[in-house]
C-alpha cells in the first residue's frame, strides 16, 4: 500500500481538543486514510455516514445521550460526515463535553462540510487536503527509476490511487471517476439542473490551461451570464477539480491587477474531459499538461508540509510571464516550467529588478525531480 503523508502529519495534531477534518476530492483515499488509522489506534468508534444508521448517530438530544453514546471511546473516525445535517453543530456539542475524545472526520468535498462547519468549529479544528498521490509519496513508494520511467502515464491519467496503480486499464478507471464522481456534489448539494453544462465549462478550462481565463468569454461559449459561471467556478474549486492562481502585482506599474488562470488538480481528470489519451510524442499539448502538473505536484508538496503559502503567476501588460510565483512567509519564489529541456530561459528583467531578493528556478524534464524532491 502506498503510505500517505497525511497521516504523518496527522498524529503531530491529535489530543489538542480539536477535531481533525479531512476534505479532498472523491476517491483520492480518504476512507483508506481512516481504516488505516483505525487500524492502527485503540479503542475506536467508527461512522460510515453513507449509512442510515451512521447518520443516526448524531440523532442526541442532551450532554447525557452524548457522554452515553461516545463517553467510553478515545477516537471518533466519521466518514462522509457532508451526509450529517448540521453536523458541525453536532461536533462542536462533542468537542465541548468530551475533551479526550479525539473526533476525525472526512468529506468529499468542502461544499457542504465546510459551510455547515466553519462557524461552529471556529477554533475547534485543524483542516488537511487529500489529494492524488504526490511526487514524494510515489517516491518513497516505487523509487526514483519508477517515478522516472512513470512521467508519461501521470501528465496522461494522472495520480488517482487506483488509476495509478492499476496500470493495465488506466483510462477506463479515470473515465469512470470522471463521469460517475465529478460532479456529484455539487449535483447532491446544490441541486444543480444542467450538469452538461457544467462539463462544458470544464472543457472550455481544460483547452486554456496556462491561459488568462476571462469570466464574460466563457459565459458566452457556454451559454450562461457571468455570475453563474463564476458560481460554478467557485463549486467546482471547493468539490477540487480545479484551483485558481491570480496575478501577482505588487512594486510594478505594468503588472496585471486582475487575471486568473485554472489548473486540474489531476492530469487524467483534465484529458478524460477533452477525450485525449494520447501519447505526448504526439500532442500538441504536451506543454500544458506539464505546466499543469507541475503546478499541481508544487501545491501539493506545500499543501503536504503545512506550509503557509500563495501561488500566483506573473505578467505583464507587454506579455513578459512568469509561469508560478511562489510567496512562502515573505519569501518569493519564481518557477518558469519548459517542456523542452532545450529551450533557453531567461527570467524577465523587470522582474529581477522589480523583485531582487526572489529566487529563480527553471523546471525540465532534466531537473524537475531534483528540485521538488527536494523542496526547494
């Protein structure tokens, strides 16, 4: 089994009188994350919340039913906890009159678990995102010649546990993710009519990756007004398909205040959208999807250690770009990403003057894995 760093960092946050919840995408792992932590803890209580029974444990009426029901347990593991109706309100009558019990939970999505957890569970919880596999985690698990000789299947189907390690059928088993799961949320949450049209705004991101995406452009190829379109962006971000980076523009007059560009959280998620799962030697798109993993194994490293950061990409209103900046307490980082290892790279001049102290890094197929592996 491939070991997730999640759980590591797990234990560095437990007995702290919080509740540890887990959001990410379905089918990343969360419930292998609980039963392998149930499998490894005494005396656990454990709630699948896709059960009517599971759902009905939350049904108390008083301090007594809740000391009654979960008094004598060390650790609470809730999964798919979005199936519980004010189930934030519920945790926090837990948390406040059983400090010793630790509470873990997972949701599929931030959708519906975090907005029916934020305001009761203010300052009673630590938040992780699960993702697909990392970089690291595949390291530690195959080794750097695997990694190496994998690139080609992670930019095509991505990193979804099973889609990575089932490798005889990858395309049918992201396919199967990509249409039963995707859009399952938001579908169940916010009773959303048209899912094609959903998909269809997908699409339209999927064929700009690397792009400034305009709002008013993309409601008019799908057939929607702005608002909407920028309500399903923001759906679809907290159900992790996609993420936005905006702008960054800070000392310099030319730089763009207001522009966004979307990346895939998963390379497979993104080619089963347009239907392309073809070998990279003849794509023509074999940049985008390294600059999208890339991006994405970046996020996921930082996301992965806990760190306090921003992403960004840079430009100009005379075109000079900057693929990622990367703010970590102050510092910033910048990375150009080329498919060609051969191509020359040469960082903009007035961004190494406009920002001197910024580190500078350019990623090819010769060094990505040095430098990520290694966190710089």
């Amino acid at each position: 089994m491939i070991s997730r760093t999640i759980i590591p960092n797990l234990s560095k946050y437990m007995h702290k009188n919080r509740a540890i919840i887990i959001y990410g995408a379905r089918r990343t792992g969360k419930t292998t994350i609980l039963n392998t932590l149930a499998d490894s803890l005494n005396n656990i209580h454990y709630i699948n919340c896709d059960l009517i029974d599971g759902q009905e444990s939350f049904n108390f009426r008083n301090v007594g039913e809740i000391k009654l029901r979960f008094g004598r347990y060390s650790y609470l593991l809730i999964d798919e906890a979005q199936r519980v109706r004010d189930i934030g309100i519920k945790l926090k009558s837990i948390i406040d009159n059983l400090s010793d019990l630790q509470i873990i939970v997972t949701g599929s999505s931030a959708l519906e678990l975090s907005n029916s957890m934020i305001e009761p569970l203010t300052g009673r919880k630590f938040e992780f995102i699960l993702t697909p596999l990392s970089l690291e985690e595949l390291y530690e698990y195959e080794g750097i010649d695997a990694v190496e000789s994998g690139l080609q299947q992670r930019l095509i189907y991505g990193s979804y546990p099973e889609v990575y390690l089932e490798k005889t059928m990858p395309e049918e088993i992201i396919k199967e993710i990509a249409g039963s799961y995707l859009f399952k949320d938001m579908l169940i949450y916010q009773e959303i009519k048209r899912p094609e049209l959903l998909r269809k705004l997908l699409i339209s991101l999927a064929l700009q990756i690397g792009n400034e995406v305009s709002t008013t452009e993309l409601a008019n190829i799908v057939g929607l007004d702005r608002k909407t379109v920028e309500k399903y962006l923001s759906l679809m971000e907290q159900s992790y398909i996609i993420y936005r980076l905006g702008s960054f523009k800070k000392n310099l007059r030319n730089e763009l205040k207001r522009a966004n560009k979307y990346y895939f959280w998963d390379n497979g998620i993104r080619n089963s959208l347009i239907n392309n799962f073809n070998r990279l030697e003849i794509r023509d798109d074999a940049g985008a999807l390294w600059e999208n993993y890339l991006i994405t194994e970046r996020r996921k490293m930082m996301l992965n250690k806990r760190a306090s950061f921003e992403h960004y990409f840079w430009r100009t209103t005379t075109q000079q770009e900057i693929d990622l900046i990367e703010v970590e307490n102050g510092e910033i980082s910048a990375y150009e990403i080329k498919w060609n290892s051969r191509k020359k790279v040469k960082f903009p001049l007035a961004f190494t003057k406009g920002y001197e102290q910024a580190k500078t890094y350019i990623l090819n197929r010769e060094n990505y894995l040095d430098i990520m592996l290694k966190g710089h």
